[in-house]
C-alpha cells in the first residue's frame, strides 16, 4: 500500500524573515543516473508560502525491522526569485502522513549581478532514527 507525505515551503529573506511573494519553487527527486525528475513546480504567494505538494513515500510499517527502506522519501527543492542567488536543497526527507515545512533563506544578489548558481547547495543529512 502506497503512502503519501506533503511538503510545504516557505521563502523569506533577511534574519527578519521577510517573505518573498511570486519566488519560483521546484520540488525533484533524483532518479535513474542522477537525472532529477520533477515532482512540482509553485510559486509562493503575499506570504512566501507555496502550497503543498504531495509526496510518495515508502508505507511506515516497511521500515519497522532493521536493515530495511528508509522511512521517508528523499527530494530536493530549487527555489527563485529575481534579485536573489538560487537555492538548493538537497535531500529535504518527507514521511508518510505527515505534513513537511521546509523555511527557504534567499540571499539578495548585490546590484547589476546576473542571477548565479549556488557553489555549495544545501544537504539535509538523513535523521537519527
């Protein structure tokens, strides 16, 4: 029996948590020979939110014995806006029946700069289960 998680976004910017209407959000996972497969693509709104997508994940009772799947499917998420450097997230773990908010710091692109891919993404290492 196939599961489902959801994963919510939040962008903001500034250690005020500005929010960043209109950012662009795009949930993949990697498939077959590290190609990634898009999941969703949102756009947030007044609040910086983006609404929810729903997520396949493995059923919880598989993970009950040792040596068996994770418990959480795996995505990663490229978030957007004009003035600021892209994110990535990397490996953002979504667990069935249960609702995932991800917070997203966008960081303003000094001016005249065009728009650069990240250096280091971000990698969220597997949870302590």
């Amino acid at each position: 029996m196939e599961a489902f998680g959801s994963l919510i976004c939040r962008v903001y910017t500034s250690r005020a948590q500005l929010p960043v209407a209109g950012a662009t959000v795009a949930f993949t996972q990697q498939g077959e020979q590290g190609r990634h497969n898009l999941l969703a693509v949102r756009v947030t709104d007044e609040n910086g939110r983006a609404t929810p997508v729903r997520i396949s994940t493995p059923n919880a009772a598989a993970s009950e014995s040792p040596g068996t799947v994770h418990p959480f499917a795996v995505c990663d998420i490229w978030a957007e806006s004009p003035g600021y450097e892209l994110l990535v997230v990397e490996n953002v773990q979504v667990f069935p029946n249960t609702e995932t908010l991800q917070d997203l710091e966008l960081i303003p692109l000094p001016e005249h700069t065009p728009a650069l891919l990240p250096e280091h993404p971000v990698n969220i290492p597997p949870q302590n289960l």
